[in-house]
C-alpha cells in the first residue's frame, strides 16, 4: 500500500502568501493608525499576533507525509511543505523491514496528530520513531492503521510459527 497527503502540497504556497500578505496588511495597518490615532493600533496587535502565531504553527505542522508498505520493507517519510522543496532540512524518513515492526500507535491531539512506530533493533531493543500525520485524511488514517495492523498480525504469526 502506497499513499501520501501531496494534495495538500498544491495548496501550501497559496496558504502561505495568504498568512504573509495578512500580516503585512495588520502590520501596515497598525503603522498607519499610530501615527493618527494611537488607540486604534492595539485593534490590530490581537490580529497580527494571531496570524504570527498560526503562521508558527502551519511552518512547524503541515508536513508531508508518505508511506509505503510494498514488498518486505516499511518506508515512512515527514518532509516540511513549501520551503523543504529547495532545501530539504526537516526531513524524517525510516525504511525497516516489515518484521521488526513491534507495534505502533496514532496520538489525535486536537489540532496535531502523531504516529509512534515501535521498532525491533539488532539488541533487542525497541525504539520510536515518530511521524506527524496530522493533515492526513480519515480515510488514509484508516487505510493506515488496516496496512499497520496486517503486518503486525503477520509477525505475530511468523513469531508463533518459529516456537
């Protein structure tokens, strides 16, 4: 099973001139109404203090995210959106064998979502790698969680099978 969220990554240039022309308009706006009227530039920090911070919070949570689980191998890929393309910095990616996959789980916070993959190492130790899966759809989670679940249910029987 192969999917990605790259729809999403049509739509990040748009969103972010949106938020930078949004924050120029509420950053002009308040120069222009403190020099007429001092008052009225604090109805404009709310705004731009809103939008520097959702801004903040699109750079470091809409990432890409790719998965892969065709043959004997697991690959999952966290790459960031719009910048990454140029200059790939923020890249996360794991590609294992599907038998040492121990387990995994899928943490929905409100607004941030988060998938912990428990993985076996040659010391028998188990070590998780985390993956941000929020602007993943429904549908892709469920997809997901299915292609997850299989290969665990298949190791726990090559596991049974060997004792």
């Amino acid at each position: 099973m192969h999917f990605s969220n790259s729809a999403l990554k049509k739509k990040m240039p748009v969103i972010y001139f949106l938020l930078f022309l949004g924050i120029g308009l509420s950053f002009f706006g308040m120069k222009i109404l403190k020099d007429h009227n001092k008052g009225m530039a604090l109805v404009f920090i709310m705004p731009t203090l809103f939008l520097v911070l959702f801004s903040w919070f699109v750079y470091k949570n809409v990432k890409y995210f790719e998965y892969d689980s065709d043959g004997d191998v697991l690959n999952f890929i966290n790459r960031g959106m719009f910048i990454s393309n140029f200059i790939n910095y923020r890249e996360n990616r794991a590609e294992f064998p599907k038998v040492k996959l121990s387990h995994y789980k899928i943490n929905d916070y409100v607004i941030y979502r988060t998938l912990n993959v428990y993985v076996k190492t040659k010391n028998h130790r188990v070590k998780r790698l985390r993956f941000n899966i929020t602007f993943l759809n429904k549908k892709k989670i469920k997809a997901l969680k299915s292609s997850l679940n299989k290969v665990i249910r298949n190791n726990k029987k090559a596991l049974n099978a060997r004792s």
